[in-house]
C-alpha cells in the first residue's frame, strides 16, 4: 500500500495551484480509471487532488450556437441532455456504447478524455512496459497483443486509447479547455492525444500541471446530426473495450455525400483521422466503391501483430458498413438509447 494524501478542491484555482505545487500529485474525478490503476500499483500519485466539488465545471452550456460540456459532467448526463441527443447524437451514442450505465454514471468528462490504455503488460506490474516504466521494453509487440494498435504505433509501444467519447469527439471536431498556472487555452481534439514515438509514456498534450475545465463542440457539426453512426465492434455487447469503433457523420446532398468526418477507435494511441480520405468523399455518390476508397486512404500504412492482423480487414469492413448506414440515416444508436 502506498500512502497519500487526499485533498478536495474548492475552486478551480485551488486545484491548479495544489497540482502545480507536487509533481507527483494527480487529478481525481469519478475515480473508475485511477482507482483501478491505484490498486493495481500502476499509478502512484503522493497526493490525490479531488475536483469533484467545484462548481461550474458540472454543466453543459450554450456557447457561440454550440456546447460547452463541464469536465464534470458524468457521462450519463452527457449522452441524455436533450441538447446532445438532439444536436450531437454521434456523442450520445459513442458514449452509450462505452463500459456499463454504473460506469457511465461515475465516469466524467475530463476523466474519459484522460483514462489510460487497457494494454494488459501496462497492468501487469511484473512485466516491462514503455509506458509505465519508460526504457523498460514493449513486451505487446511479440506478445499478445490482439487489442493493440494497427496504426500510427511505434516499436516503443503499440497501445490504443480506449475511450468511445473521444472518436466522437474527434469526429465532431470539439475544443478541450485547459487551465493551468499559466492561464486557459484551447487545445484542439486532434492535437489532444499523442501517437507513442519514442515517448509513450506521454498520452497527451495536457501539461502536468493542467486541469481539463470543459470540451466545446462547435456549432457546425451540427450538420450531422441526421446522418451518422457509431459503430462499435468488441467482444461482447456491453462491458467490453473496442476491437474497432467508427465514428461517422456525414452531410448528405440527395445521393451524393457534401461533406464526412470519419474517426477510428481501438487501432490507434489516439482517434484515428484521415482528412484527406474525409475530402475524397465529398461530392461523390454514397456506394460502397467510394466507402471502400476513404477505408483504402483511412487504413493506409496499417501494421498487424501476430494477434491483431484481423484487425485490418475488420476494420475496413467496419468503415464501409458505417459510412453505409450514416448514409442512409439508420445509426446504429436507436437500438443503444433504449438501454439506459
Ligand atoms: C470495467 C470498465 C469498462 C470500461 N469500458 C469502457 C468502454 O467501453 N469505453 C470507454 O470509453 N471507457 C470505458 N471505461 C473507462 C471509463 O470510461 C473511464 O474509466 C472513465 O471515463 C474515467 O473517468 P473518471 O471520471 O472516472 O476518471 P478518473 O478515474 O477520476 O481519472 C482518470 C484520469 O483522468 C485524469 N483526470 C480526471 N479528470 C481530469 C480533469 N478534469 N483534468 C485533467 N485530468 C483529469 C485523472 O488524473 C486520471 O489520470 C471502462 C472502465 C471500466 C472500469
Ligand atoms: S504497448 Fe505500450 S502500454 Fe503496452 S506494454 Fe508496450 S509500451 Fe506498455
């Protein structure tokens, strides 16, 4: 057992300034990733700093014709605001089809924007692991490695960021807000999470000294609102981290697709995106021949280990059913939604 201490924050500036002052100080929130990771003598923070009581970071706003979620908001309330149902649907259902209604009640926004892999050696404290215990080796690239990475991994790691929120996200093009020592900023979803390189221990862009106050989703992607999916393919229904998720939204002009947005989960240390396989598709007629292409363009480069190669085709197949399925407006979400 390792000894900490455990502070609540009443303000926003006294959580920033009590995690500038220890290094080995770490947020908690709803406590569902670094609880686990705790136990498991992963994480070993010298002072826990709980922001659970601040106010103002617990509430979904209006914000220049788009939203603004608090970093506190659960999960839960997230994916039923009427607002996101309405206007995001793709978040709302990315969200529903992630961990259990328990979970998803706990689980807060700039807590799932920071979980951490679920890489099995990351776990196992007996094991090496780059990202625990950098210079240590990756065992997953000649172990097991069947949920790992086919895209944008390096030899120091090929773990994936497991969150449904973020491909969402991702997709949708939304805002994090930081706060930190220095002031706020803004950090775009695409620039967030981090490929491994040759520092995997290094999930993302946020300093150390940073709390993640809200996430803004931009009036625009409310475009794809009619025509969208997220589609989520795992072990089992529930409970169970994704193989491969797609996050599509696309805009629909009759036949013919105006403008996509497609996000990949579960292949990559980060929501996989592809812009250009994004522009390809725009004006085209909505057939399997132009789905197939932005798969082509989106899985470019995609690298399999002895568990995952599997992982390519399905993938590939998984982004041609969803942009199929965003076209003709039948998200797979209205099946989740019933399960509250
Ligand atoms: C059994 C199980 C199944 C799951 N299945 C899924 C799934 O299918 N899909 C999915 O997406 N997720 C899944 N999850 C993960 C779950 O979504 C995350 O554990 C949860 O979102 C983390 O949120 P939290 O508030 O509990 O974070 P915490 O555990 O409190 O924190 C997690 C990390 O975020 C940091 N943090 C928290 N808040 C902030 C903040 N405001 N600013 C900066 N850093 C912050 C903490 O320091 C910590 O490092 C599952 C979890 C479990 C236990
Ligand atoms: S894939 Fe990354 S997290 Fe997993 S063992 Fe390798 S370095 Fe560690």
């Amino acid at each position: 057992m390792n000894r900490f201490s455990y502070t609540r924050a009443a303000s926003l500036d006294e959580a920033v300034r009590a995690l500038a002052a220890d290094a080995a100080a770490k947020i908690v929130a709803g406590g569902t990733n670094l609880v686990d990771l705790m136990k498991y003598n992963v994480e070993r923070p010298a002072r826990l700093i709980d922001v659970t009581r601040i106010t103002g970071l617990d509430r979904i706003e209006e914000s220049d014709g788009g939203l603004r979620i608090g970093a506190l908001v659960p999960n839960t309330n997230v994916a039923y605001d009427a607002r996101v149902e309405e206007r995001y649907p793709l978040l709302a259902s990315a969200i529903l089809a992630g961990a259990t209604p328990q979970l998803r009640n706990a689980a807060t926004t700039g807590g799932n924007l920071n979980q951490r892999t679920r890489c099995y050696y990351f776990y196992d404290t007996e094991t090496p692991c780059n990202k625990r215990e950098p210079g240590t080796g990756c065992p997953a690239v000649s172990g097991v490695n069947r949920i790992h990475a086919i895209l944008g991994a390096s030899e120091h790691c090929i773990a994936t960021h497991p969150s449904d929120m973020c491909v969402a996200l991702a997709a949708l093009e939304a805002t994090v807000h930081v706060a930190g020592p220095g002031g706020a900023r803004a950090i775009p979803m695409a620039e967030y999470h981090r490929l491994p390189g040759d520092r995997p221990e290094i999930d993302t862009t946020l300093k150390r000294d940073e709390i993640v106050t809200a996430v803004a989703l931009p009036a625009e992607a409310q475009a794809f609102r009619t025509n969208y999916t997220y589609l989520k393919l795992r072990d089992r229904l529930s409970y169970a981290f994704a193989l491969v998720s797609v996050a599509v939204g696309l805009e629909m002009d009759g036949g013919s697709i105006r403008r996509a947005r497609i996000a990949l989960g579960g292949v990559a240390h980060k929501p996989w995106r592809r812009t250009d396989a994004e522009e390809r598709l725009a004006g085209k007629a909505a057939d399997r021949q132009a789905f197939a292409a932005a798969a082509d363009l989106l899985l470019e480069g995609a690298k399999g280990y002895e568990h995952n190669e599997f992982k390519i085709d399905l993938a590939r197949r998984a982004i041609v059913r969803a942009l199929g399925q965003a076209a003709a407006g039948t998200p797979q979400s209205q099946v989740d939604k019933r399960i509250r």
